[in-house]
C-alpha cells in the first residue's frame, strides 16, 4: 500500500500562494507571485527529483491541475524527471466543475467521492509508491482537516510577504507531528518532511 504525500512551498510567514510566477495566481490582489524563484538552486532541484523518483500517482486541485496542464504535456524530453512522471503516471483531479480533461491519463474526482478514491489509488499502488499532492491550497486543507496527509514535505524559503494564502488557516485541526527528515540547500531553504501522529497535546512549564 501507497502513501499520500503533500508537498508545498512556503514562505517564513507561510504563504503558498503563486511561488512560481507573476501571473500564477493574483486573485485577492495577490502582487507577489515568483518569490520562490531568486533561490532556486541546485538542493531544491535535487530534492525535487528524489520526490518524483518515489510518484506512483498524482492528486490535485483543479487550479494547480490546470498550471501543470498547459506547460508539462510540452516537455517531451524522457529523462526530465518531472515531466516524464507528471505525463506518464495517473493524475487524479479533485473538482465539481471540470469534465473534458485534455491531458491524457487524467480522471476527474468529485468530492463525493474524493476519500474513497484516495483508499483505492493508495491501495493499488506498489510498495513505497505515493500520491502525491503538490501545492494545490484548497485541496490541501481538505485533505488535513480529515486526516488523510501521511507525510508532508514543506520547502520554507527565507522570505516573507505578509500577504496571500497560507496553508495552514485559521480553524485547522491541532495536529503533531514528527520530524523524519531536514535539510538545508546553500540558498537556504529549509525542507522539513513531517508524519502526523494524531492531536496536539498541551502541557505548561
């Protein structure tokens, strides 16, 4: 059995909002699209790559779905080890409103329907296989809010905007978790990878 995977790109103050571009996403006014991009480096990449080397399958929301959609399927390339996954492998899209996908290897799931589905893709994946779920904000805190992330890979960059969607809203589940593995690319992003162990506990000093 597979596992379900999110990973997110964050800023210090927890921004997930449009890392990749300015044109990514502006809605709420959102000005600061690409603030991930001045520290791309080569720890990133290499983590990126390891991640995908471990997809079985991908889940996501109908916006990143549609972000992926118009530049992935172009990028022919076999050895990209991002593309060949994305284009190669089953993707799964959480949406009420989407119905004639153009990318090939798509099914569209709605939210009736979402957590049996997720069940069956874990079950049928081999050994250490994942499903992934990549940025995708909507998507994500549904997700959390019913238990169903088994790891989360955050990449915090060391900037912050005050400004955009965060991933963790106001209302979440108090949720712990362990640290199963850390590391630190020479422009300073922190990737954390964390397993949920059940609620929060509180004590006092």
């Amino acid at each position: 059995m597979g596992k379900l995977t999110l990973t997110t790109f964050l800023t210090l103050d927890g921004v997930m909002q449009a890392p990749g571009g300015p044109d990514e996403d502006r809605s709420d006014g959102f000005e600061y699209g690409g603030w991930l991009v001045p520290f791309a480096d080569h720890g990133m990449e290499a983590f990126v790559k390891e991640l995908f080397d471990r997809a079985g399958a991908f889940l996501l929301g109908r916006r990143t779905y549609e972000i992926f959609a118009g530049y992935w399927p172009q990028v022919t390339d076999p050895t990209d080890p991002v593309a060949s996954r994305l284009n190669g492998l089953p993707k799964y899209v959480a949406s009420t409103t989407l119905t004639s996908p153009a990318w090939p290897g798509t099914t569209v799931v709605d939210g009736e329907q979402l957590q049996s589905e997720i069940v069956r893709v874990k079950d049928a994946l081999e050994g250490e296989r994942e499903l992934q779920v990549h940025g995708s904000g909507q998507l994500a805190q549904w997700l959390l809010a019913r238990d169903l992330v088994d790891e989360l890979n955050l990449l915090v960059f060391p900037v912050f905007l005050g400004a955009g969607r965060r991933l963790f809203p106001r209302g979440g589940l108090p949720t712990a978790c362990e640290l199963t593995g850390s590391r630190t690319t020479p422009n300073g992003t922190a990737i954390n990878t964390y397993r949920p162990t059940g609620r929060a506990t509180f004590g006092s000093f």
